[in-house]
C-alpha cells in the first residue's frame, strides 16, 4: 500500500484546489482512489491511500494533479495527469534569468507575446497546455510535446527572437507529424521500401 504524501500549495489556490461545494476536491480523490486532507491554514495538502486503491500511482498521480491546480492550472486539465501517457513539467524561471524581478517580468512577457500571441502559438504548435504563474511556467502534455515546448521556451529565455521560435516549433511539429506516421505504418528510422521488394541502392540510381 503506498504510504501518506503531502505538499504544500500557494493560499490563493487552495479554494481552486477544494472547488464548489468540495467539487474539485472530490473528483480529484475519486480520480486517484486517495483522501484530500486540505489544510486551509498554511495551505499544507496531505495526499492517503484509500483502502481498496488498485493503482499503486494513485498518490503519485495525486500529487502530480494537486500540484498542477497550485501552479494555476485549470482542475480538469489537471486531472488529466491521471493518464499514464500526461505529464507534468514545472520550469523554474529564476534558474535561467535570475531573480530580478524586472528580469522576471520581462521574460514573461517574452513567454506570453503580445495579447497572449507567443503563449497561444507554443500550445498550439506543441500541443500543450501551459500555465504561467508566479515564477514559474508549467506544462501539460506528452512528453515528447512537453520537450519541444519547454526547449522552445528555453530558447526565449535565451534571447532568441520570437519568428526564430516560431520556426522551430513549426520543423518539430512537423517532425512529431512524420514519426507519428512512421509509427503508424511500421516504418523504421528511414527505412525505405518499394512495393515490388526491390531494396533501394544508390549505386542503381546513378
């Protein structure tokens, strides 16, 4: 039986955290087979196994939503961390600009864009769902996704101009595209066929 957990969340999002009613709360222990023990005081959340749990990552996934909902994260795209296949991936800006707060403000206005354009167009190209609060950025998604996202805004924290970004989500999406495919058809690496079994030889094509 996994054993008890506990992180604390920031005060303003323990009322996200808890829902209407205990809205929230509930479908979050239902989701996980865990007990919620919320203290609204220091905003410390303790994560209990219930007794007829069957998934061993119940209090890991736990964790991983109430931690999501703390970093700003709507609750139900949080709880979509339930799935084996959805991560979570916090970028602590401080690490990569310091702790100015000026420099802070400024990257993320970087990361955001004009009227939220830059923010926009990295969940989109990426496919993930992104939440920036506080001092940190977070991401939802698959990993792979979750990678080109987190170096794309890596790459803005690095001084890169916003079109350069651009460039490099559009070449990976269309990458993810392509490996999607080859999966798809059982291809492998670059692995070429022709329909009659003629194997492709480059010395043929000269």
């Amino acid at each position: 039986m996994p054993e008890t957990d506990y992180l604390k969340i920031p005060q303003n999002r323990i009322g996200a955290l808890i829902g209407n009613k205990g809205d929230v709360k509930k479908s979050i222990e239902k989701a996980t087979e865990t007990i919620l023990d919320i203290d609204s005081e220091d905003g410390t959340v303790y994560i209990t196994p219930q007794e007829n749990m069957s998934d061993p990552l119940g209090v890991w996934n736990a964790n991983h939503i109430v931690k999501a909902v703390a970093r700003g994260f709507n609750p139900e795209v949080a709880l979509k961390l339930v799935d084996d296949d959805i991560y979570l991936e916090v970028i602590k800006l401080p690490l990569y600009i310091g702790k100015s707060k000026n420099a802070l403000s400024r990257y993320k206005g970087r990361i955001i864009g004009q009227n939220g354009k830059t923010r926009e167009i990295i969940m989109d190209m990426a496919e993930v769902q992104m939440v920036i609060y506080g001092k940190t950025v977070s991401l939802i998604g698959e990993m792979d996704n979750i990678m080109i996202a987190k170096e794309a805004i890596e790459m803005i924290l690095k001084g890169s101009r916003h079109k350069s970004v651009y460039s490099f989500l559009e070449r990976k999406k269309d990458e993810l595209k392509l490996k999607e495919f080859k999966d798809l058809v059982g291809i492998k690496d670059d692995e070429i066929e022709f329909k009659d079994g003629i194997e492709f030889d480059e010395e043929m094509m000269k």
